[in-house]
C-alpha cells in the first residue's frame, strides 16, 4: 500500500509508465505509437492509462508492441508481471543454481522461527560488508551470499530501517546480474526503489535510484530506465549527496550514448561540482565514491566521447588515487583507453589493448561491467 493507503500499481503498470515517461511520451503518444507498429488503431489513451493503473494487464500480442515501441526486451516485461510480493521467493528459485535452493529454503524458515534473527545492527554491518566486498569479488559469489540473506532479511521487513537496508542490499543484487539482459537487472532495481520509498528516508531513496542510473548508464544498457531513476533521484532532492553524484554522472552516460556531447560534458561538470560538496572519503565500498572513483566515471565518459584531452587528465587523475588493493579498477581504466583507442580510429589495437588488460586481470576478479565493456569496444 502507499503512504497515503491506496493500492500500489503493479509492477508492470509502472514499469510502463517508466519507459514510456524516459522517452518523453505523454499517455497518447504512447497510443499512437503501438497502433503504427501494430497496423490498426485499436489501443487508446484511456487503455494505457488502465495498464498503468493496474485496472487491466496488456494481452501477449501488445505485450510484444509495447516491448518494441520502448525499446526493451519482452522478458522485463513478462518478469514485471509477478506478484511484488512474491520476488524475493522467486529469486530463490531462478536467480541461483538449484543446488542452493535447498540452503535458501531453510534460511527462510529458520528466520520465520526465530531460530534465527539478525538484529538491526548486524544488518547494518552486513551492508557495509557487501560494500566492501563488492569492490574485490566476482558477482555469482555476492549473489550467492546476497540471495540467502535477502531470504532472511524478507522476514523481518516490519520498520522502515529494514526497508531502507532491503533497498541498499537490493540495489548490490541488481548489480550481478548484466544489465544488458533487459529482465533481472532493471526488476531488481526498481524493488529497490520501491523498498526505499517504503523506508521512507530520502537520502536512501536517492542513492537507490542515483547507484541504479550509474550503473546502467556505465554499461550501457537500459538507458531509457537509466534516464528516468536519474530523474527521479534529481527530483527528489537538490541537495548534494552521493545519490546526486550518482544520478547526475548516470544522466552523463546516458547523454554521451545517446550522442549529445555537449549535454554530457555539462552533467559532468554538475557532478564535480556535487562531489566537491558530498564526495566520501577514501573508503574502498560500493557505497562510497572516493576522488578515484567519480574519475573512473569520467573516463569511460570521455573515451566513449573520443575526447583524449579530458580522458588523459581525468585517467591520470583515476590512476595517482587509486588503491593497489583494487586491481579491477585499473582493469578498467586501461580498457577506458582501449576504447579511446577505437574511437579515434585505432580499431584494432584498441581492442588489442583492452583485451590484454582484462586477460591480465585474474578470472575470478572478473565482473559483469568488464565483460560488458569488452563487448563495447569490440563493437566500437
């Protein structure tokens, strides 16, 4: 239910309504849109206004419109069809090898017991372990781990911190899985969003949705998605957070993906100026964006830009802060300059480049993103 007890929309209603809003479309548009893929017009505003309320679910054969209209993969659509309340017992038993269910299942029941119960600070040190962990391990072990305590962590939702540590632990899930799948990712990021509204503390509804448009916005996948979290973390707050910094960088990606340089640049700018004000310190977590990191942000920016001036100062930048104990993160930053490499016409060794710094990087410190990149640059 929402703040004010009417019912929620479902998921799919609002994730439609996403979509459609990070294209710029009002309600109408929308209409007009699936009726020139379908070939007739037999879809209205007032129909789409019903799929968003809940009021009616849109039948397979506009399922498959509205999967091409907005530009993302029918299976985000299907998955937005379940039952909000049922997600975390589904990941259970599709987000892991099966051989774990059996683990997950007793978790779940001994939480239901009381055999055993968490307290609110050993959540709290959990999020700062997965934060911490996060920055050195590969994504199927985090999920591994994040799948089981989120079984847990799904028995004791019954005060508005177990919310907003739902929501941090679920914005880290979301990460381990690609982003470019157009399903799992994006789903998991908007039950983030929803259990931080839930807790209700504004700084952790922004940071949910400003890590999502980061995130996205740095793969390169669900951009549409990526443009509207953005949006809403910007909207929710002006003041300068990390939430902010992250919204604003991800609108950043969005924008230099989509072609405009120039509205990149001026994010960027924004978001050095937010980091001036709300910026961490040094702490090696998912959860903090040191010097180091908002520069790795800036440098995937510029190379994708072909900007070699802004690239060789915010790399150089990126490498002078950053620690030994992150190897992963230098990983990326010469594969920044592998694509730099491709984009000013060195096809074939900045592919050359990039390969040889992941390959450099031990396999077990691989990650979804880097994997992600190399398929970039090979595409470049």
């Amino acid at each position: 239910m929402s703040a004010n007890g009417t019912p929620d929309p479902p998921a799919l209603g609002c994730l439609i309504t996403d979509l459609r809003t990070s294209h710029g479309w009002s309600q109408s548009r929308l209409a007009t849109e699936l009726g020139q893929v379908a070939g007739h017009d037999t879809v209205n505003r007032e129909q789409v206004s019903r799929w968003e309320n809940g009021k009616r679910t849109p039948a397979a054969f506009w399922l498959r419109h509205l999967a091409t209209v907005l530009q993302v993969p029918i299976e985000i659509l299907e998955r937005a069809r379940v039952d909000r309340r049922n997600f975390l017992t589904a990941a259970a038993g599709t987000a892991i090898a099966p051989m774990v269910a059996s683990d997950l299942i007793e978790e779940g029941f001994a939480a239901a017991l009381g055999v055993k119960h968490p307290s609110v600070e050993d959540w709290e040190e959990a999020v700062e372990t997965y934060g911490r962990d996060y920055m050195t391990q590969g994504a199927a072990e985090i999920q591994k781990r994040l799948s089981a305590d989120l079984v847990v962590l799904q028995q004791q939702l019954d005060a508005p911190c177990m919310w907003a540590t739902a929501a941090k632990l679920a914005t880290l899930y979301a990460k381990t899985f690609p982003g470019s799948d157009g399903a799992k990712a994006v789903t998991w990021y908007r039950h983030a969003a929803t259990f931080a509204d839930r807790s209700g503390d504004e700084t952790t509804r922004v940071w949910v949705r400003g890590r999502a448009a980061i995130a996205l916005g740095y793969e390169g996948a669900a951009l549409g998605v990526a443009d509207t979290l953005a949006s809403q973390a910007l909207e929710m707050d002006d003041k300068p957070s990390l939430g902010r910094v992250n919204a604003v960088m991800g609108r950043a990606h969005v924008r230099a993906l989509r072609g405009d340089h120039q509205g990149a640049r001026s994010l960027i700018d924004e978001g050095r100026r937010a980091f001036d004000q709300a910026g961490s310190d040094d702490a090696e977590s998912d959860y903090a964006i040191p010097w180091w990191r908002f520069n790795v942000f800036a440098s995937l920016l510029a190379a994708r830009m072909g900007d070699e001036q802004l690239a060789d100062d915010v790399q150089t930048e990126a490498a002078r802060n950053l620690p030994e104990s992150l190897p992963r993160f230098k990983t990326h930053l010469e594969m920044h300059r592998g694509l730099m490499l491709t984009r000013v016409g060195d096809r074939d060794g900045g592919t050359a480049h990039a390969r040889a710094a992941l390959e450099e990087l031990p396999p077990e410190k691989h990650s979804l993103t880097l994997r992600m990149l190399m398929e970039e640059i090979e595409a470049a």
